[in-house]
C-alpha cells in the first residue's frame, strides 16, 4: 500500500487559506483575518468545507486521518 501526505502531489487540497504541514495547522481563514476578528479563530481553525481532489483508477482505497479537537 503507498501512503501519500494531502499536501503533495497526487494531492490537491482546496478550501483551506493556512496550510503548515509541518505543524499540522490547516485553517479556513488567513492568519491576518484571525488576528483582526479572535472572535471567530474557533471557526477559523476547523477545515469544514475543505476538499482533497485526485484521480485513480484504484479498486481499493482507504482514507486514514485525525482531527485535532480543543
């Protein structure tokens, strides 16, 4: 089985305006906006509404990952 991290290429990742995969930080909202409304960083934190797009011709796939709660 080949593991692929959704940052790279076969990968493409959408929805997101922060992505630090170093750090594992995937945000909506762009740092400075955060930092202007901290009310909304909550929502800005969550990756609701992010994709992950690829094409394969697999007749297997699965799909590991976690969610980081607060």
């Amino acid at each position: 089985m080949k593991t692929y991290p959704c940052y790279e290429k076969p990968f493409s990742l959408h929805g997101l305006n922060h992505i630090q995969p170093d750090t594992g930080e995937y945000w909506r909202f762009p740092l400075d906006i955060l930092k202007l409304m901290p009310q909304y960083e909550h929502l800005g934190r969550r990756c609701a509404g992010a994709r992950l797009r690829f094409r394969t011709d697999a007749s297997r796939i699965i799909i590991r990952y976690s969610l980081k709660t607060e």
